[in-house]
C-alpha cells in the first residue's frame, strides 16, 4: 500500500472535485444517507465507485490496509476507495489521506478507543 501512494501521482484539485461528484452523484443513486451506505452498502459503494473511477482504483477492507492493526481491523467491517493516495467512502466525497480520517472510521476508532479506556477504569 505504501508504495502504491508513493508513485502515483497526486489528485488535484479539479480531480478531487470531479471524484467528490462521482460519490455525490453514486449516493444519490443508492437513495439512502451517506452514513446508512457506509453502514451496510459500502461493499457495493466501493466496487460501484471504482467502475466510475477507473483500473488505478482500487477497494480495501480496512482490515486488509498495511497500517491497519489487528484491533482496528476487527473492529471497523468497513470497504473503502483508495486513489491515487486519497481514501474515500459514501460519507468523504473529497477523500482523505489517511483511512483514520473516514468518517465512519473515525467514530469507530474512538469507540474502540473509549471501550478500552472503561475497561481499564473499571474494576
């Protein structure tokens, strides 16, 4: 995956822009909010996305991203878009360098994060 970001080039503004009206369009497609996508739809967000984007798309499950540990990868069921070094998903329509960054993955990190810290406050 590292070297995959490393030598592709860089999306610009303008791609961005033009991928974030793919995902827009795409989620207006599924008639569900962005959250209810990446809650149960994201596998077929993710292979819908890259047919609009082309062969240098590629879908992971996070579980599968080099950076990802075991816990996060248990925790977080979740298919995103990686292109062109952006990581994007029905919620993020501009994408994001690092997965973290995913809404969905975001709030799950946390809850991951609060359930660790319970257990270890709680006697």
């Amino acid at each position: 995956m590292e070297k995959a970001r490393a030598t592709v080039p860089d999306l610009g503004m303008e791609e961005r822009q033009a991928v974030a009206d793919h995902v827009r369009a795409l989620v207006k497609t599924f008639a569900k909010h962005p959250w209810d996508i990446n809650r149960g739809d994201c596998d077929t967000f993710s292979d819908a996305l890259l047919v609009l984007l082309g062969p240098e798309a590629k879908s992971h499950r996070v579980s599968d991203l080099a950076d990802c540990s075991e816990d996060e990868g248990e925790e977080i069921p979740h298919a995103v878009t990686f292109y062109r070094g952006w990581f994007f998903d029905a919620e993020e329509p501009y994408g994001v360098r690092d997965w973290r960054h995913l809404p969905l993955c975001a709030r799950a990190l946390r809850e991951i994060e609060d359930a660790k810290k319970k257990s270890t406050t709680t006697p």
